[in-house]
C-alpha cells in the first residue's frame, strides 16, 4: 500500500507540498470546483441559516415590508369582529369586557407567542409554512411516498445542515421510527398537509371578500340610500384592480402598500386612545383574565358559540408563517412586537370603550366608523378601504406560495411560477392561480352579499389550519428540536385544548356557513390526492421495469442502431436506472445521438440548492458509447433554469465529472472522498487493493483543462511527478481531454431534447373507482395542465417527444 502524507506550506501563488516519500515538488495552486455528490463541502463555511447574519439594513428594510404584505388583514379584523359577535346587541356591558379579554389573549396566545415567537423558529432554511413543516419533518425522517429518496441527498449542504436527530434522543428517534415503519402515520401527516393546504388556499378565495366589504359598507353611514347589491359590485369592482396588479410582484406591492398600512396602524392606534380616554378608561380592566370566566358564566352556551367569531381577531396569522419566505424572523417580530401588536389591541379597547357607552345601538355591523370622530371619517374610511383592500394582499401571496410547494411535493397539475423579484426568491407570481382566486373571491362575495355569512365561512378555515399547525409543530418538536419533553407536552396541551375550543364552537355552526370552504378544499384535496396517486403508481411501475444494464448494453451494441451527431436530453422521473420509454423508442426509431445524457429534475426538501451541488453523474456502460444518468436536484423555492442556459451549466459539470471519473477513478475499483474537516490544510491519499481512498481538505477538481494544465510553465519532472502521484499517465490524460472535446463537439451539433409522454391508464381487471380516478380524473387535470416542455422552457424547434402506454 502506498501511503502519502501532505500539507500545505503556503498559499500564495505557488504552494510547496511535502510528501512523506523523498519527493519534493513545487505545483501550480489549481482552482476547485464541485458537481457531483463526491465533493462535499469541505470548504463551506458553518451553515448560518437563511437569518442569521442578515444587516440590521436588510432587516428594517424587510420590517417595513412586513407592514404592506403581512398585517393588513390582521390590521383590518377591527372592522368586523365585534359587528360579527354582538350581532344581536349586547346584552351585558361587562360581556363586552369579556369579549374584550378574550380578545386580547387570543391574540398574545396565538399570534404573538405561538408564531412569531415559536412557530417562526421551525423554518425550513428560512422558509415558512405548513408544508415546510412537512418538509423539515421529512429529512428527519423518510415520510415521502415517492421512493425517489438518494443517500447522495443527505449530503447537500443545506440539507446536512438539519442534522439526524441525536442517537442519545430516545424520544426523536422512537417518532423517526414511528414515522418511517408505520404507512398510515405517512399517510397521516401527508393528508394533515394537504388538508391546511387545500384549506389555506380556501381561505384566500374568503379573505379578500370580508375585508373590502366591511369597509365599504362603512359607506352607508354617509350614503344611507346605497343599497347592499351596491356595495357588493363596488367590492367585486375593487377585488379585480387588486388581483390585476399582482403581476407586479409583491416586491413593489409591499413597497407601494406600506406606508398606507403604517398610516392606518397610527390612526387606529391614535383613534383607540381618543375612544377609551372619551368613552370609559376602565375598559383597561380586560387585561384581568376574570372577566372570560364572568363572560362565560354569564351567557353560557351563547358565550361558546360566540369564539367562532372572536377568532376573527387573529385571521392573517397563518400568512404569518407561510409567508417567511418572503422576509425574515428578526423583521417580522421587529414589526410585529413594536407597530401591529400595540396599535390593532389599542383600537380593539377603544371599540370596547365605545360600545360600553353604546349598549342600546340599534345596528351594530359599523360600529368600527360609528366609534370614529366625524371629522376623521373619510380620511379613516379611505384608509380602512386601502388597507382592506391590503390586506388581501397578505393572503394572495400565501396561495402563490402554497401552490409553488403543491408543485414541489407532485400534488398539483402544473402550472406557471414567475420569480417577480432578484433580490428575493420567495417572491412569486402564478398567473392561473391569480385568474382563479379573482374569480372565486368575486363569486363568494356576489353569493353571501354580507360579511356577516362569508365571516362563518371564514372561520372554519382559520381554525382547522390552526389545529394542523399545532400538530406539526409538535412533531417537529419531538423529532427535530433538543427541547426538554416537559416544554413540548405543556405547548401541545395548552395550544390543542384551547383550539379544540374554538373548533368545536365552529363546527356547531356548520350548516350556517362553513360547508363553503370545505366543499372548495374537499375539491382542492380531490385534485391533489389524484394527481399525487397516479404520480405515485407511474413512479412506481418505471422503477419496476427499469431496463437492466445489459439489456441496455445490448440495445447500444445493435447493429441496426445508428448514431447521429449531437446530445441528446433524455427527461426522465427516475433518479435511477433507465426508463422503460428508452427501448421503446430504439424500437420504433433506431437512432441515437453521440451522446446521451438521460435526466431528472428532483425538487429536495429543502428552499435552494446551490449549483455546486446541483447534478450527479453516473455513466452507464458500456463507457465508449457516452451515455450517462444524471439528477439535476432543486430546492423547492428554486427557479428553473431556460434551457439554454440549463444546458450550459449541464455541460460544464458534465465535462467535470468525465475528467474526474478517470483522474479518481482509476481502475475498476471506484474512488471514494473522505474529509477531515472544513479547515484542515492537509490531506491524506491512501490506495487500498479493494479500492482507492483520499482524506482531502477539498476535493482537486481543477476548471482548466488539461491541456491547459500542462502549458503552465512548471518544469516537466514537476509535472510528471504529479501525474505520478495521482497514478495518472499521459494517454489516460489525453483520452480525458478528447472525451471533453467529443462532449463540446456534440453540443456544437445541436441539442436536442427528449421528454417521454407516458399515458397511465388503469389495468382492465381495475375496480371502478380506480378506473375513473387514473382513466377519467386525472386524465381530465393532464390534459389541462401546462406540457413539460413548457415547464422546462424548450424551444419548440428542439423537442422530440416519445409516447408510450402504462397501465397501472
């Protein structure tokens, strides 16, 4: 066994490298870079989080957004939450107090403690939301049903950094098992994600309704003659200016929404002052908690009934969480704690001291502008209108979110993301789902007329996702966070005893209202639960008739098989093996191309994947026929490439890894990297019979050529005796660099791209039901649904598509 030992002298522009044999050389500093799952990073610095070192700049900055994006709809539930719950008058003074106090602990309960001071911890790299819940649960623990999972996965960067749980943490390791050995716990959690999901987008169709009309129903207080059908076209009319902008992005919208938002927050907090300095400053008392237990006592069943529409105090809070990825931890608490907690529980006081005076009012649904000065009504109504309308912003973007990460888990038809901002990749556009949510919000608010109803359809949605996030949370607690069990089980009991609470007094009011939502989310989770099952089945029947490696050498080897110049692109799901659309296709047209690169996009479970980590490479023999595997992995916040350019970066890194499978390869045995760590300036080479072994700060994957590496102006015994150590030798080096030259050859010749239509239609012996989910259903959702190519960004004049027949 030969054993060398180096290190590092100097970094300058030459490097002395000392080996612990008798030979000393002087080589040439070479540049590094990574493409495939054998290089690490070795040299990446500790992962710091997607917030962690973010400037107090970037943070107010994104504070300020928060107030145009996030808290308009938390900002605007003053307009209708006490009309909604002392709809038929008040029938005590001190049940406004009560109301009052359950009001102002809801909101510290679950708005402030639970996500912004809890629930925005658990995210995903950065990014928020139910389904990044789902999926910083995943790489603990192998939940996903699609059996596409690579170990070269774990070893991202962004990825390892969210760690397996610790061995000595009996309780993460008794729920990974639990998670991973038990299909219906998967089947679980996957159902619990898609159902806040389909409910999430639910809401979004609700929010924009309530709010525009509650504040143009403040009209009436003015305009006594305007009648409901007109006000309900006016908010129909303000609802498509609002979904027609969103193709601006949500970058220039908060920048543009924001100072109205901040000027709304100051007059609500101004104006709860004025009300609770005028009207009765001992409305303060409902910080005493004793005043829920009188309120309870006292009205009893009504009492409960009446938490349906007090929750309406902390709508907007899940777009909160889903919406991190658009900003950050620091922001969003920053702008939280010190502008929308004081001013929206200030004007819910003033209300409270308004009404208390007021017990006897005849119509109570304005009592927001009926509590406001007179000189300050239009100023206050245009802006409660502007931030109403504001407020559905907050929404719209957590269904833009929520659709991009239905993509990424397979459970939705494609559909067209556009990236509207540079500087933030969170920020999204979806043109399809922008056309739906307007369509549906003005639906909703022509169907139900007042806020009265569309607020009972409201809450069930607000609730449920609630008790969901409760559950996940809890799950990531245990599995993912060092958190001493006592902590988990005192959250867990606290949060789901309360919300059971509020779900029960929602769902007893289910016939007056709420079966709207879950009629729209039953056929939303109807959707996701097809497409996802047929993915599933088709992912499944190609893996099991994946070609073998010599069925494929003998379809190279054909006699009849032609080559024709140029690369070809072959897309395919499987991250391994070859599809079984291939034979088919040299069946029909016996012709290839001089190279063949068959590929897999695969979204992670992770927001981004650096371009370093991107692809893996494995070459599929025989070698003199340069075909090749490859899996291009992306987070699933990550922008596709065009093609063009896809195909530039492919080809580098694909050059890459030819150099490097000879260079580290040698032999028949494969080669195999090992670390010492990130800052270690020395490695080791260690050659074994059964294979070959390097210990390498990092792993010499030089850019240039070799051509270009020899030119360097070293002296020749320099350089052989670098060839020497790598075992390498002239004519290995020179078949490298003709490899290379055949590979950029082909792509001069044109690039073209292969995409496999695979039809899936149910087997003949099938039961009924299956039948018409794979034959009718989700038949109908392929059909009308984006094309793959469309998706990739292929040039028309490059495609060739070959279709086949599953049966499933």
């Amino acid at each position: 066994m030969a054993h060398y030992h180096a290190s590092a002298a100097t970094r300058g522009s030459m490097e002395i490298v000392r080996y612990s044999g008798e030979l000393d050389v002087e080589l040439p500093p070479v540049d590094v870079k990574r493409q495939d799952s054998l290089y690490r990073d070795a040299t990446m610095p500790a992962h710091a989080g997607h917030h962690g070192q973010e400037s107090w700049v970037r943070t107010l900055r994104l504070a300020f957004q928060c107030v145009g994006i996030l808290y308009a709809d938390l900002g605007t539930s003053p307009l209708y939450v006490y009309a909604n719950t002392f709809k038929n008058g008040v029938g005590h003074p001190d049940d406004v107090l009560g109301v009052l106090s359950i009001i102002i602990y809801s909101f510290i309960l679950f708005t402030m403690i639970k996500i912004v001071f809890i629930a925005l911890y658990a995210n995903d790299d950065g990014d928020g939301g139910t389904f990044a819940l789902y999926s910083l649960i995943s790489r603990y623990a192998k939940v996903c049903l699609i059996p596409n999972q690579q170990a070269e996965d774990e070893l991202v960067s962004r990825y390892r950094h969210r760690a397996k749980p610790s061995a000595t943490l009996r309780r993460a390791q008794w729920m990974k098992n639990l998670l991973e050995t038990s299909k219906a716990a998967k089947i679980s959690l996957f159902f619990l994600t898609i159902l806040a999901t389909a409910l999430a987008i639910s809401d979004c169709m609700l929010t924009p309704p309530i709010s525009v009309l509650a504040a143009v129903n403040g009209l009436k207080l003015r305009a006594p003659h305007l009648t409901t059908d007109q006000t309900v076209w006016i908010t129909v009319g303000i609802l498509v200016v609002l979904f027609a902008v969103q193709r601006f992005g949500t970058d220039k919208i908060g920048y543009t929404f924001a100072p109205v938002v901040f000027v709304w927050l100051l007059l609500m907090a101004a104006i709860g002052i004025y009300n609770m300095v005028k009207y009765d400053i001992g409305t303060l008392k409902a910080f005493n908690a004793k005043y829920i237990i009188d309120y309870f006592r006292r009205n009893k069943k009504k009492g409960w009934v009446s938490l349906g529409e007090i929750l309406l105090c902390f709508t907007g809070t899940e777009a909160l969480f889903a919406d991190l990825g658009y900003f950050s931890i620091r922001s969003i608490q920053l702008s939280f704690t010190f502008g929308l907690l004081p001013s929206v529980l200030l004007t819910y006081i003033g209300q409270a001291a308004y009404l208390r005076k007021h017990t006897d009012m005849a119509d109570i649904s304005n009592v927001f502008f009926n509590s406001i000065p007179s000189s300050l009504f239009w100023p206050t109504f245009v802006l409660a209108l502007i931030a109403s309308v504001i407020g559905s912003q907050a929404m719209i973007s957590c269904a833009f979110v929520t659709m991009s990460h239905l993509q990424a888990l397979n459970c939705f038809p494609r559909v067209k993301i556009l990236h509207t901002s540079r500087r933030y990749s969170g920020q999204l556009y979806i043109p399809e789902v922008n056309i739906f949510l307007c369509i549906s919000a003005c639906v909703v608010t022509i169907g139900f007329r007042t806020t009265g109803f569309i607020a009972k359809a409201h809450e069930i949605c607000v609730v449920l996702v609630m008790v969901i996030t409760t559950l996940l949370m809890t799950i990531v607690m245990l599995l993912v966070w060092k958190v001493n069990i006592w902590w988990i089980a005192i959250f867990f009991i606290v949060y789901i005893s309360t919300e059971s609470i509020y779900t029960a007094a929602v769902l007893y009011k289910f016939t007056h209202g709420p079966y709207v939502p879950l009629a729209m989310s039953a056929v939303l989770m109807l959707i996701m639960i097809v497409w996802h099952y047929v993915h599933v089945k088709r992912y499944k029947y190609e893996l099991e008739h994946t070609v073998s490696r010599d069925e494929v050498k003998d379809l190279l080897e054909r006699r009849d098989l032609k080559r024709v110049p140029g690369l070809g692109l072959f897309y395919t799901e499987l991250v391994q093996g070859i599809p079984p659309i291939f034979p088919h296709l040299i069946e029909k047209i016996p012709t290839i191309h001089s190279v063949i690169v068959f590929i897999t996009v695969k979204r992670l479970p992770i927001p981004h994947v650096d371009v370093s980590e991107r692809f893996l490479f494995r070459q599929v023999e025989p070698k003199e026929f340069m075909v090749f595997r490859c899996v291009a992995r992306y987070g699933y916040r990550d922008k596709l490439e065009m093609a063009n350019d896809f195909v530039k970066v492919l080809v580098e890194y694909l050059q890459y890894y030819v150099r490097d499978l000879n260079l580290y390869g040698v032999g028949d045995e494969p080669l195999k990297i090992i670390f010492h760590s990130a800052r270690v300036d020395s490695f080791t080479w260690e050659r074994k019979p059964s294979g070959h072994v390097i210990y390498a700060e990092e792993m010499l994957t030089p850019a240039q050529s070799f051509s270009e590496l020899t030119m360097h102006p070293v002296s020749m015994s320099s350089r052989l005796a670098h060839f020497q150590t790598g075992k390498m030798n002239l004519e290995e080096m020179l078949k490298i660099e003709e490899d290379q030259k055949i590979i950029q050859r082909e792509v001069d010749n044109g690039v073209v791209y292969i995409i496999g239509e695979s039809e899936v239609v149910a087997k003949p012996h099938s039961n009924l039901l299956k039948k018409i989910i794979v034959n009718y259903i989700y038949s109908f959702l392929r059909k009308n649904s984006r094309n793959g190519e469309k998706m990739l960004s292929i040039p028309r004049g490059q495609l060739l598509k070959a279709g086949i027949t599953y049966e499933i």
